[in-house]
C-alpha cells in the first residue's frame, strides 16, 4: 500500500527470466509463478494489516 513505507512505495520488479529446455515443464513453471505471486499478495496484505494502528483496524473492520 502506497504510503505505509517510508519512500511510500513498493519496489517493484519489472521482469524475471526463467530458462527450461523441457516445454514439458511449461505448465507447471507458469503455475509455480501464478501461484507465488498470489502467496506474495497475501503476504504484504497481511503486513499491511497487522501494521495498522488499533484505532483503524479494529476487531469489527478486521472481520
């Protein structure tokens, strides 16, 4: 979330090389990565939220 960090953004990476001979393998590396960047959503959602300060992420908001 913009702001909660001290330059106020994430650093964001722009490209990632993955190298496979096998074509065998596609399927999986792509599901590999799809996956890995859903796991890294939730993450830096969950940093963001415990982060909060108690008077915005109250028990009723957070549920």
């Amino acid at each position: 979330t913009p702001g909660r960090y001290p330059n106020g953004t994430y650093q964001k990476i722009h490209s990632l090389n993955i190298v496979e001979f096998d074509n065998k393998k596609l399927p999986d590396i792509k599901t590999g990565v799809k996956t890995a960047k859903a796991v890294t959503s939730g993450v830096y959602l969950a940093r963001d939220l415990v982060n909060l300060p108690p008077n915005i992420a109250t028990p009723t908001k957070m549920a």
